[in-house]
C-alpha cells in the first residue's frame, strides 16, 4: 500500500474491511523507520511491544467483524514531552536520560482508547524550547523536504515523522508556536487547539499558561479526527475545560461560503519572506473566491508579542524546571560532596546551553526588584494582545496569516544567535498568549521546493471554524 | 548593559546553576541582548491595564471547580514504583548527599 495515500480513514478502512492487517500495518512503519530515520531522526524511542500488543487487538476485531473504533490499527507517534508508562520519556533532555514513567498522560490514554497503534517516541528541542529542534539533546531532526534544513521546532520529530511516512498522525506541544511552525516547514497539518480544549495531564510542563497538546497529520480531516479522539474534560487536569467537543469531521464539511476572514496588517510587514508572502496571498485570494469575505484588520500589538512572550514563557520555565534536581527521578551529578552542590551540578550536567539561558531569563524577570518591570507588564501587554484579538473577532469568524516569517532555514543557520531564532515564532505566539487555536496548512512552495504554512486563528473553542476553513484551502 | 556579571552570578545561583566561565560570558551577552529587546514593551503605557489572570475566557472557569475529593482523583503510587526512578534510595526513602556540615 502507498504510504502517502493512508489516511486514518483509508488505513482504518483498510484494516476494517481486511485488506490488511494491523499488525503488518505497524511492521511496514517499522521498517520505514528503520530505513529513513538513521538520516531524519524523528524518532528517540520504539515501543515495538506496546505497538504490536495493540495491532493485535484491532486485528481481532477486524477478525470478528466489529466495527473498529475512530483510530482503529492507526500507526501514531507521541512528541517525547508526553509521559508514557514503562516506556523511556525524555522530554529531549538528558536530565530526563533514563526517566521510564509510572502513569500514562491523557492524550496517549485517550488516543490508544480510539485503537490508535503507538509506535514510538519522538524528538524534539529539549523540553520543548527551540524553534529548529537542534537543542535536542540527543539528535537533530532533518527536514524530511531538504536534509540540510531544520524541520522546524520544537515539535520537529512530530512534523518529520509525518512528513516522511513514518507516523499516519502524531501530537506535539505547542507553547509558541511548536506545533504549526515545524508543521508549516515540513508540508504537514498542525492543530494547536484552545487553552483548555485538551487535558495536559502528563505533559511535561514548559510554560503552564501556554502550553497546549495537538495533532500533526497529513491531512485537515485527519487533525480533525484526532483532535475528536484527544479533546474534553479530564478530571485529572483542572485548566482542561467541560465545553462538548463537536464532530470535528462534520464541521469540516460545512462550506466555507460567508465566513469573514481578517487580515491584519502587522502579519505582512518587514521581515516577512517574498515568497512567503506570495503563496499566502494566493491562499487568501482562493478563499475569496470560495465566498469567504476577505476584512482587512488590525491587531495593533503583535510587535510586542515576541518580548511579552519571552518573559512570560520564560518565568514559568524557571519555575517548572526547578523540579529537575536529581532527587526523585533522572539523572544525579555523581561527584556532589553536599545538597547544594548536588543540586548544582545535576542541573549544569543535566541541562542544555538554551534550557540554562531561559532559566536564567524566567529567574531574573521573577527575581526581587524585577517582578513588575517584566512579568507584570508582560502579562499587562499579554491582556492587550487578548483585546486586539476579542475585538477582531467581533468583525470576523477566522485570521489567516503566514505561519512563519520564512520556509525552514539551514541547519545551523541561527544557532549562535538566540534572539533571531525567537523572531521564527514572531506570527505563533500571538495565540499562545491569547489562548485561542490555530492551525497551520500547507498552502504552496518557494522555488525551491520548501513548503509554506497558512495560519488561520479562531475564537476561544471554535476549532470548527479552522478546521473548515483549512480543509478548503486544502481541497481547492 | 542591563545586567552585570554579578547579576548572572546571583540569577544562576537563585536557578541553583554553577554554570562555567563561559556560559557566564555568554549568558551575560544574550542575556543583555534579549532584555534590550524586551524594552520595547515600555512603549506601552499599561497603567490602566489589568494583567491576564486566566487564560480560558471568563465565564468558562467556574467549569473547572469541583468539590474536594477526600480519596483524590488517583491513588498515591505504590512505595516501591515512587522509588522506581530515584537515583539512589534506600527501599524507603530518597538518599541525598548530607545536608549539614559539622
């Protein structure tokens, strides 16, 4: 079976109507990544045994001619920032090297419940801080498109994964943009849902005010699919909100005839890519004339999206990471002669060169004397930045924007320079801040083949409107 | 220049990080440089602005209150699978290097 035609429809069909098998299914993954991954190194764990034990299930199903359910025998990989019981989870870190969770987060729970087939764990900018996935501290990630370039980050091995046939869906995180950036520059659809869509129990915890969990898939339909299986209250997570979760799929098919879609401005500006530029256009002017009303708006704060966001993101980091002290789990500094010291030099050993400069970054703007130049007049700026999107959404159903100022860049290319890799998140963690969803589809290439996202946000739990509005950028 | 050397050399010590002399010169560099960026925000007069408190809009938080639960919502782990991970214990507690000197 071609790989690229497998849908989760079309490989659960598959399965179902016993063309093939579950377990084959996953075989054939397997040797896929066994062939492609030593180059693209999407992947950090196998859970072989978790996988096949699961295949096995849908295939008797199959067998006895019950229906499978929505996720059935589908071949799915899990961003490593996502605990996995008895299976290796690192969130990327080597502070995190030998740390086997005891409980299993929802979403994985919730996607294997749907029958999906787990087939490993996969890399990603460590604890989830990176734009490039090259703080990894295990491996870099290639961009499946181009392997002298970056798949984006932090959710790298999530978008590469799919990119390359290596997973039909996977989940990532998102806390600025780590979902759809990677997922813009690796040809693939990447879903942040709204703050509080999703339990994040189970997630390793970067920014608690942003982070989000979503899917990565080849196709809007399949992002729908999963965001079904994944979203609703989970009791064990109380920022995880009781609002019913509609049929994504049929959302999707309602026309997108009607819908005000806003432009701002502050998204086309300076620094933005030509190319870039060009295809989004092209993706709007396609909407129009699909019958979407095109509203040029305004929202008059993103230039301050990028600091606010660094502060705050940052801040939380400080103090989410100071869990990480080799006492009850990972890894311990072997030559600490006292407490402190201990706790010292696990962290130094443990932690990567950009995980120390966040930390550094969260713990000044928290520290005494500096609280309210920084964190307060962040999360001041932060309130702003949710007005400009309330009053937008006031006017308009949906915001389409590029997703990122630029295709995927080189490896390499802006590793010495932190503050021009945060500017790749420049047009991402607007939403973040704001708690709203977004999605990102692939809407063209530049010249030379690289694949470029369109954005589109929508309100506070309106998936559905993003959703629609994509799979028609996709289908047209 | 925002931050001096003695600034990182407290901040990494708050972080409870040793951190090299070169990760101080270099933190010291980005460190300034990302702080110059962020003084954009004091383009803003934010005097009558309230800071974000809740991320899901309002209305929708009540949602997420419960009543106390007096079991909770999971079992406490199992003693030895707590232990699991800890990278030295005793069977019973979690071993670390001696906290007072004499």
């Amino acid at each position: 079976m071609d790989p690229q035609s497998l849908t989760i429809d079309a490989t659960r069909a598959a399965i179902q109507e016993r063309r093939t098998k579950a377990t084959a299914l996953a075989e054939d993954f397997y040797q896929r990544i066994e062939n492609q991954d030593p180059l693209i190194g999407s992947y950090l764990t196998l859970t072989r045994e978790r996988a096949l034990a699961k295949a096995e299930e849908i295939d008797a199903l199959a067998a006895r001619g019950e229906k499978l359910p929505p996720l059935g025998g589908v071949p799915v990989a899990i961003k490593d920032v996502l605990v996995t019981r008895g299976v290796r989870t690192t969130a990327g870190s080597k502070i995190l090297g030998n740390y086997v969770p005891p409980y299993d987060c929802t979403t994985v729970a919730r996607m294997e419940t749907a029958g999906a087939v787990v087939l490993g764990k996969l890399n990603c900018d460590e604890f989830a801080m990176g734009s490039s996935n090259e703080n990894s501290a295990w491996r870099p990630v290639r961009n499946p498109r181009d392997m002298s370039r970056v798949p984006g980050g932090s959710s790298g091995g999530s978008a590469a994964a799919v990119a390359a046939n290596m997973a039909v869906a996977t989940l990532g995180s998102d806390t600025g943009g780590s979902i759809r950036q990677p997922a813009s520059f690796c040809g693939v659809v990447g879903l942040m849902p709204t703050y509080g869509r999703v339990s994040r129990y189970g997630l390793i915890a970067f920014a608690s005010s942003l982070d989000r969990i979503g899917p990565l898939a080849k196709t809007v339909t399949d992002a729908a699919l999963v965001l079904r299986a994944i979203a609703g209250r989970d009791p064990m997570d109380s920022t995880s909100v009781d609002v019913p979760v509609p049929d994504y799929v049929a959302e999707l098919e309602k026309p997108v005839r009607g819908l005000k879609l806003g432009v701002p401005k502050e998204y086309f500006g300076e620094g933005l890519d030509d190319e870039v530029r060009k295809a989004v256009e092209a993706a709007i002017q396609k909407l129009s004339k699909l019958g979407c009303e095109i509203v040029p708006i305004s929202l008059l704060h993103t230039k301050y999206a990028i600091p606010a966001y660094y502060i705050v993101a940052t801040a939380e980091a400080s103090s989410n990471l100071a869990r990480f002290d080799g006492v009850r789990y990972g890894f311990r500094a072997s030559d600490a002669h006292s407490l402190s010291e201990m706790y010292r030099r696990t962290r130094d050993q443990g932690f990567g060169a950009e995980v120390k400069r966040r930390i550094m970054l969260g713990t000044y703007a928290l520290s005494a004397g500096y609280y309210d130049a920084y964190y307060l007049k962040a999360q001041k700026v932060r309130t702003l930045l949710a007005q400009d999107f309330a009053a937008a959404f006031n006017q308009v159903d949906a915001i389409v924007t590029p997703t990122a100022p630029t295709a995927a860049f080189k490896l390499g290319e802006k590793v010495d320079d932190p503050l021009a890799m945060y500017l790749a998140d420049i047009f991402t963690v607007t939403a973040n801040l704001a708690g709203i969803p977004g999605i990102s589809v692939p809407c063209g290439e530049t010249k030379k083949k690289l694949p470029i996202g369109l954005q589109i946000l929508g309100k506070h739990f309106d998936e559905g409107t993003i959703l629609r509005v994509g799979n028609a950028v996709e289908q047209n | 220049m925002k931050i001096s050397e003695k600034d990182v050399a407290y901040v990494a010590d708050l972080a409870h990080l040793e951190l090299t002399a070169e990760e101080r010169v270099r933190f010291l560099r980005d460190l300034n440089s990302i702080l110059d960026y962020v003084d954009r925000l004091n383009e803003l007069d934010t005097s009558e602005v309230q800071p974000m408190a809740h991320v899901t809009p309002s209305g929708e938080d009540a949602a997420t209150l419960r009543e106390d639960i007096l079991e909770g919502l999971r079992k406490s782990l199992p003693h030895p699978v707590a232990l699991a991970n800890a990278p030295d214990a005793d069977g019973t507690f979690f071993r670390v290097p001696k906290v007072i000197e004499r």
